[in-house]
C-alpha cells in the first residue's frame, strides 16, 4: 500500500538522454538529465513509460545505477520478448527523450549511517541497484566493510565488468560463473547455494546488513539459504526482478 501511495503522489516527467554506454553484448547504461530531479537514495528505482503511435502505453520499473549525487543512471538488459528493454537498449540514442517518473522506494536503500558489514548477493543483472550502493559508499568515504558475490552465466555477462576489477579499500568482490569459464579463470564456476554462502558470506555472528538481488528464484534461495544460516530476517533485503529478471 505505501508503494502505491507513493506512486500516485509522483508525476511523469520528460528526462534526456545524454550517453547510452554498452556494457554487454545485452545490457546498456542510459545516463539522464532529469531536469529538477529531487535526488535518489542507493538502491531505489524509477518507472519508465513508452508510448507507441497508436497509443499503447508500457510501463516498467528499473533501478538506478547511479550513486546519490551523480546524474541519474539506468542499466537495462535487453529481452528478445520484453515490450520496453529492446527499444531501451537497441534504439535509445543520446539526445532522446524518455518519460519518466521517481525516485520511488524506499526498503532496499543503504545509508552509510546503517552501517555494516555489507554482504551484496547479485544474480545477473541484479547488480544494477549493489552498484548504486557500492558508489554511493566510496563517494561518501564509508569504510563499512563489504563482499559483493556476483552470479553471471559468463564472463561476457558481467555488467560493470571493468569497475568491478579495480581494487577499492574493504570491498571484496567474489565472482561464479556458472556456465562458462574462460582458461585461467580464478573465481567460483557454480551456482550460489548453501554451501558457497556458507564459504563467502560474513558469519552470521557478525550481524551483516544483506541486500540481495535478481531473479526471483535465485533472490528466494539465496535469502532462506542465509535465514537458515542464522541470518536476521530483518536484516535481510531483497528486491526480484520476475522469473526472467525484468523486461
């Protein structure tokens, strides 16, 4: 219900695009310049809408890939059989228009003052919004300790792929790839499961505030496997982004 309120009270507005960045064969980051944009928190997400020439409106939610403070930034994947990501991802060019409407939400946020330590558990393009987290955490200097393990298919599928491989003082990023592994590879090659948390996450001892995000299944296991772990409820967050992992 507060999500509803919340939504009503928002009005569309038009943003322009300023870059559309390729981050995989699939995936873009389109940055925005949303004029009297009133700010975002990490973690939070804005709606989309496209409307075709005959009137037919679709609507989809995305997170912001951007920290609090940099211009407002959305990373989509692209679904051969999605209504909104292909016209998002294949053509949306700089200097385009795009309605939209946020921030909106307010359970997946962090805040430096929530403190820590962070475990961040992402399954494909569930990294979008522990990215946003990750940012907002060095542009504030926060030294809360943090491990982000990130689930891919491949190595080709890592969003951030370039970021990510530069050390940051107490981040600690864990890769599996759970398809393909190229020669050489050092990181995990399986799916995340009891088993690997029970390798990589904080103990449970240590009282980690958890996000988790991507697809429902993975984001369902993922937090009963931690809950089962001895993990606190309350301090797990997750955020599903559908059986496919959005549109």
């Amino acid at each position: 219900m507060a999500g509803t309120a919340v939504r009503r009270r928002l009005t569309w507005q038009v943003a322009k695009v300023t870059a559309v960045t390729v981050e995989t064969a699939s995936v873009r980051t389109i940055t925005l310049d949303v004029p009297g944009w009133p700010g975002h928190q990490a973690g939070q997400h804005v709606d989309i809408r496209l409307t075709d020439e005959d009137g037919y409106v679709a609507e989809r939610s995305y997170s912001i890939a951007s920290a609090p403070g940099e211009p407002v930034a959305l990373t989509v994947e692209r679904l051969d059989d999605g209504e909104v990501s292909p016209y998002l991802t294949d053509e949306l060019r700089a200097g385009d228009d795009l309605e939209l409407r946020g921030p909106i939400g307010g359970y997946f946020v962090w805040e430096p003052d929530d403190g820590g330590p962070l475990l961040l558990l992402a399954g494909g393009s569930g990294v979008v919004p522990l990215r946003s987290i990750l940012r907002h955490r060095e542009r504030t200097g926060s030294t809360v300790p943090v491990r982000l393990l990130y689930s891919s298919r491949t190595l080709n599928d890592v969003i951030y792929r370039n970021e990510l491989d530069i050390p940051t003082a107490g981040v600690e990023v864990i890769q599996t790839l759970t398809r393909h592994q190229p020669p050489g590879w050092a990181g995990y090659a399986r799916r995340v499961d009891a088993a690997l948390l029970a390798e990589v996450a904080w103990p449970a001892a240590a009282m980690p505030l958890t996000y988790v995000c991507g697809p429902t299944s993975f984001v369902e296991a993922v937090s009963q496997d931690l809950v089962q772990s001895g993990y606190r409820p309350e301090r797990v967050k997750t955020e599903r982004f559908g059986g496919t992992g959005g549109t």
